[in-house]
C-alpha cells in the first residue's frame, strides 16, 4: 500500500515537471526544434522531445533573482551586474587637484629615497679613516722654540721629520748652489715655505737609514749606513742616495706654529 501511494504521488510530479520542461523547449529551442516537436505525433512523443533539451535550455527556465557567483558559475559571461547598494561611489577627483592615491605613492617614493640616501652616506662614512687615524696624519709643531741654527727632530707618521732654523749665511749658502752640481736639481725656494725653516723628512733615500744632522762635507745631514751627504737645503749632494730628502706638506699657523701633514 505504500508503495502503491508513492507512485500515486510522484506520477503528478513528473507530468508536472515534463510540462514546465516542454514550454521552457518550446521558447528557446531553435527553429528546427519546434518543427521536429510539433511534427512529432502523440502526448508520449512531445513529452519526450521534451527531455531531448540542452542543459543550458533546463538551466534558463530557473529563477533569475540570482547572486552574480550564482550568474557566473551557470552562464558565464563578461557583462555581470553586481550589486552596489551597500557601496559608496565617489566622483572622480577635478583637474589640477592630489588626490589620496598621489600623495600615498609620494609618500612611498619619499620614505625610498631617504632610505637610500642614509644606506649611501653609511657606505661612504664607511670608507673614511678613523678618528685615531685622522689624528695620525697631522702634526702640529711650535716653531719659536726653535733657536736659530738649532735643528729638531720630531716624530710624524711614524718617520722622524728634521727642522731647522738657518741663519742667513746658511740660506744664501743654499741659493748659492748651481743646479748643474745637483745630482736631482731643485732651487732652495722650491723645497721651503718660509727662507728661515727647512722641514724635510729625516729618512734618507739610499735604504731608509736616518741621516745624522749637523754632519757630512756640506753641513747638513750625513748618512752614516752608507755615506751619503745632503747640503743644508737637504739635497742629495755625495754618496749613493738617488734623490734629495723628502720635504713632507706643512703649512704655518701663525704665532710662530705650523701644521705638517
């Protein structure tokens, strides 16, 4: 018996839905569809015409009050209406104004190049010599201390440096000098800054040995290791040494100082 009410109830439903399939063919089905069911004879045969559909056909007969993921994923295509209710669409902004998008993207644009202007003065700050090393590389010297036809040896860069003060017979001495005699030709104003101090590095030129000062055939600074004899312009005048003694970058202060390196 329940068995025989099932089938009682769902006979209605399939005639029902055969109906509703055939009038949904009978809209959209092509031309040559609606000939072959209306030539088709009998209620068995146009109900079954019916089923022959496409599944896009069956699929256009639903309800059309879909949510656009719903439009998309039966008949997608490229026009899809979403719904903009809950939205707020704002006005393109008028020429000539910044807009929100433009000061954001400068902002970004600002923040990269600070960033790399720090990592570029970070590299080079890198590269400079430290503040032991800077403090190596110059010497300040009092020269009033020095009496006249008096020579110093202080200590700049590790190497000693020699400075004397010549008197007046000393400095026409050396401008006395003809180049044709020197072994590395070089006037006496071309190796000092003021007449009255001679400053030259006390290393001679032949293998590094210190010269003696106050010494040698010339009064100047003899080279005992090796014999080599410098005037009292420090120029290389007898002996092995090649050239005249080093004169290092010094400059005066005033009051009597100066700065050498």
């Amino acid at each position: 018996m329940a068995l025989r009410r099932g089938f009682t109830g769902l006979v209605p439903r399939l005639l029902a839905q055969s109906e509703a399939a055939a009038i949904c063919t009978q809209l959209q089905a092509p031309a040559w569809r609606k000939e072959e069911a209306s030539s088709s004879n009998g209620s068995s045969g146009s109900s079954w015409s019916s089923f022959r559909g496409f599944a896009s056909e069956v699929a256009a007969a639903k309800p059309l009050d879909l949510s656009p993921c719903d439009k998309l994923s039966q008949m997608p295509n490229h026009n899809i209406t979403y719904d903009e209710s809950n939205h707020k669409r704002l006005p393109p902004s008028p020429a000539g104004s910044i807009s929100p998008a433009i000061m954001v993207q400068a902002g970004g644009r600002f923040f990269y190049a600070t960033a790399a202007r720090l990592l570029a003065l970070k590299f080079i700050l890198s590269m400079s010599a430290a503040a032991d090393v800077l403090a190596m590389a110059s010497l300040e010297v009092d020269m009033s201390g020095i009496n006249e036809g008096d020579s110093v040896t202080v200590k700049w860069r590790g190497k000693p440096v020699f400075i004397r003060h010549r008197t007046d017979a000393e400095i026409a001495e050396a401008n006395g000098v003809a180049l044709s005699e020197l072994r590395d030709p070089q006037t006496d104003a071309e190796r000092v800054v003021d007449p009255k101090y001679l400053v030259v590095v006390g290393v001679c030129t032949h293998l590094g040995c210190v010269p003696i000062a106050g010494a040698g055939e010339y009064n100047g600074w003899f080279c005992p290791c090796h014999g080599s004899h410098y005037d009292i312009s420090g120029r290389i005048r007898k002996g092995p040494a090649p050239t005249n003694l080093e004169v290092p970058e010094y400059r005066f202060l005033g009051d009597g100082k100066a700065i050498i390196g």
